[in-house]
C-alpha cells in the first residue's frame, strides 16, 4: 500500500513534475487554441500521438512540436493506433529515434468503437519496452489486478481510464479506481473519459496522483477556460483529499448541541 507523502515532489521516472495535469494536443480548433490552453492548464507533461507527427520533418516545422519549444515540457507520446505489442514497440522506438524521448504512453486498443486497452498486449509491450530502458506509463483499464502487474513489469506509472476514450461518462468505477490508487506502488494517472473539472476533482480524492485529459478541453465550448478549470479541479480534489471528508452517515447529524436550546426537547440542526 502507498503511503502519504504531501510534502514529496509529484515524481515519475526520476522527473519531478511542476503539475499532476498531463494534458492531449489533438483536436484542437486551432494551434493557437493549443497553445493558450495548454498555458492555462499549467501542464508539464504533454502527450501526442506520433502517427500525427512527422517524424522525418525538422521538428521546427511540426505544429504540435512547435507549439510547444522552449516550454521546458516532458514529451509523452502515444502509441494510439496500434493493436498488438509489436506495433506499439516499433512506434516507441521510432518516437525515440526521432529525439522526442524515452518516455512513452502504450496504447494498445482493437475494438474501433470502445478503443479500449487490451490487456495482454499492453502488459507485454511494457515488459519489452521498460527491458530496452523506456519510462513507460501504460494506459489500461480500470483492473487493480493488471495494474499491479504493470507496476511489477516496471512500468513508471499505470494510467486506468475512468471510461472509454472521449465518452464524457467520468468515472464510472470509483471503487476500482480507489482500489488502484490505495494498492499500487506506483503513481496513478486517472486517464479517458473524464469530462469535466467535477471528474478530475472526483478522481483526486479517490487517490489519483494526477489527470490526463484531452478531448473534454479541446472540445469544450471554451478550451481555453476548461483547460483552466482542469487545473482547478486538480487542486480542488487533491486538497480535498488531504483535508480528509467527513464519512458518509445514513442519518441526519445535528451540527450544534441541542442541550440548553431555547426548546428543551425540540430536534438540533443547521449549520454552526
């Protein structure tokens, strides 16, 4: 089981992150939309997927890549598109060829409408890439048991979805999610499906480390806004945890003592 460290850098890999938002860079309406939000979010890490970039170009003629020179940012591409392990671990080294790191996001999926992560090639291409010195975070379902697994193959970190990718649907098993974030040894990025800072503070105080969104501030009426928000609703939740909830009760509790009231024998209550 993990233990509390409030005062300890949010680290993964040996990096000590400035933020516990990760944040996407695709389906922006614009590049100029990108870059205000991702300076609203406060993002450190920033992930992309690299069937989207052009990896024979200079880097300074990508538009993700350009956007975001000079930010002193961690790249964490994705292997989104790929349906087994040896496609993920061929763009992974393609990615790292390319200059654009060794951290990477394994994403494996092959059902085309719930993109979700499939399991037994996820684990085996974070076995093969963390052996060839990648930091790998996989994305995988919200299962504690292949999350404990990931973590003893040596993955830097495991990113459960709240629900399937772009649905919206926020967290759909917070029990399985609590579960993950009290038994993993290693941080939890809740990752997929969150739609709103409500979710992203609601999976802070389930225990999340920390928060990948992409397509709910993209596609969000005002990007720029919600990229804000995100990021409040991180703070909000990860503060909320530490202040620690009152345990929920089947009855009402009066907050104030009934004994010397103005009516003796009559029922407490509000507020103070």
């Amino acid at each position: 089981m993990k233990e509390a460290n409030w005062n300890a850098p949010f680290t993964i890999g040996g990096v000590a992150l400035r933020s516990r938002l990760f944040l996407g860079t695709g389906r922006y309406p614009s590049p100029a939309v990108l870059r205000r939000a991702l300076e609203a979010s406060g993002a450190h890490v920033v992930t992309f997927a690299v069937r989207r970039i052009d990896l024979e170009a200079p880097r300074e003629e990508d538009p993700t890549l350009r956007l975001t020179e000079g930010k002193e940012l961690v790249y964490l591409p994705n292997t989104s598109g790929s349906s087994t392990a040896d496609e993920a671990i061929r763009i992974a080294r393609l990615a790292r060829e390319a200059g654009l790191g060794s951290w990477v996001k394994v994403e494996i999926s092959v059902h085309p409408r719930l993109l979700l992560p499939d399991p037994v090639e996820t684990l085996k291409a974070t076995e093969r890439l963390v052996r060839e010195g990648f930091t790998v975070l996989p994305y995988t379902s919200d299962d504690p048991m292949l999350c404990a697994r990931l973590a003893e193959a040596g993955a830097a970190a495991v990113m459960p979805g709240g629900s399937p990718i772009g649905t919206g649907l926020g967290i759909l098993n917070p029990y399985h999610v609590s579960w993950i974030a009290e038994e993993c040894p290693v941080p939890v990025i809740v990752d997929a499906g969150l739609g709103s800072a409500a979710d992203a503070a609601q999976a802070m105080e389930l225990g999340a480390d920390g928060i990948l969104v992409n397509t709910p501030v993209a596609q969000a009426r005002d990007p720029v806004a919600m990229a804000e928000a995100m990021r409040l609703g991180v703070e909000a939740g990860l503060l909320s945890r530490r202040a620690g909830r009152i345990p929920r009760k089947p009855y009402a509790s009066a907050s104030s003592a009934t004994d010397g009231g103005l009516f003796p024998g009559a029922a407490g209550g509000g507020a103070g």
